[in-house]
C-alpha cells in the first residue's frame, strides 16, 4: 500500500495548478471522476475523505470536480485513503483506440490474449503540473509488472516528501541527469544509469538538471 509523509494542510492547497489546454481539462475532469466514483463506493463523503487525507473538503471537491490538480502528494493520500494503487488514476485520452492489434504482413488481426501492444500515443497519463508527467507503458496494472514513462521538468521533484510503496524498483534515466534519494542515501545518475531498490523504503527523484529528464522505471508487482 502507497504511503507518504504529507505536507500541513495549507501546504496542499495551495494555488491550483493552471489548466492548460482541453486535453488537460479533460484528463483532470476524468480523475475527478474517478476518484468520487471511488469514493462513493466506499460509502465516504467528501469531508471523511478529506479528513483521512488531512486535507480540506473543498480541495476534493475542486479535484472531483476536475477543476484542480492535486499535487502529487494529495494523490498519494487519496490512493492511500481509498487503498487503491496511485496508478489507478492514469487516464487514457478521449482520442485513444483501447483496443490493440497486432500486424502480420501488413494486415491487422486480433491480437494474442498473451500480448499487449501500448502504442506511443495511446499511453495512460497522469499530468499533475506541465513539468512532471507519467505515461504508464503497460496496458493496465493487472499484470506482474508496471512500466511507467516519466518526464521531469528542469528542477523538478517528484514528490517534494520521501514516499514509499511495496515492492522493487528499477530505475534507467533515458535522457538529462537525476538525483535519487533512497534511504538517507544519494545517488546521481546520468543517460544510460540504472539503479535497483526496495520500494519499500522512503525515496524520490528530482532533476537537478537544467534540461528536461526522461526515466522509466519498472516496478513489481505492480504499487505505484
């Protein structure tokens, strides 16, 4: 189960994220969604939610309501508090087909039940902030293993607190440098490192860099 050291309540909910264009807008409107679906169904209002959140109600409200991006904190404490994984909340886009095929000799068919095919732009998101963005590479978090795409922004840090969630990560920065904190401990890494850990333990990634950084990480079973 995800868990995460939260910020004072006045620190979660601070000024909104903007909503930059109508893909966004659809993509938080569909987490809003998804989230008070969850929420129902558990039988919480929006005050007990917020409560085991440490949060304000009206911070669930704009965020059921897809009219702000919850900080990649709040998330954590509304997957913690609804005992779902973070990544039940990707979101595919409106304009992606769910359904994948394979291609023998230029001719589409039905692809194996054993095989799935993401194609680059049909990836599941989760855009808190223009400058932290994860694409979930497997089809779904039903499998032994999760594979998520993450850009980092200049400078940016993901989470601000140490976080943990069960299982083993790896790690291998595709593009830019990155600064791992695991544990205490640091470790920098640059295009083409990898690195190994137990989830388990508190950690974060920042991009010290002054470039845009890409990482995928690998995560088993499937917890973020």
């Amino acid at each position: 189960m995800a868990n995460s050291k939260l910020l004072p309540d006045q620190s979660l909910t601070a000024s909104p994220a903007p909503v930059a264009d109508g893909t966004r807008t659809a993509r938080l409107r569909a987490l809003g969604s998804e989230i008070r679906a969850l929420r129902r169904g558990l039988g919480l209002s929006t005050v007990a939610l917020a409560r085991r959140c440490d949060v304000s109600p009206s911070l669930i409200s704009q965020v059921e309501r897809g009219l702000t991006a919850p900080s990649l904190e709040v998330l954590w404490a509304i997957a913690r508090a609804l005992a779902v994984p973070i990544g039940t909340f990707f979101q595919a886009d409106a304009k992606s087909d769910a359904s994948l095929t394979a291609v023998t000799d230029g001719r589409a068919a039905p692809a194996a039940k054993s095989v799935d095919v993401v194609r680059a732009g049909e990836r599941k998101r989760l855009g808190l902030t223009p400058s932290l963005t994860y694409q979930l590479l497997s089809p779904d978090l039903q499998h032994r293993i999760e594979l998520v795409w993450v850009e980092f922004g200049p400078g940016e840090e993901g989470p601000l607190e140490p976080f943990t969630h069960a299982g083993e990560e790896q790690m291998v920065v595709i593009q830019g440098e990155m600064q791992m904190w695991i544990d205490s401990q640091t470790w920098e890494l640059a295009a083409g490192d990898a690195i190994t850990f137990d989830s388990s333990v508190p950690h974060r990634a920042m991009n010290r860099g002054s470039v845009p950084a890409i990482v995928i990480a690998a995560i088993t079973p499937p917890s973020f």
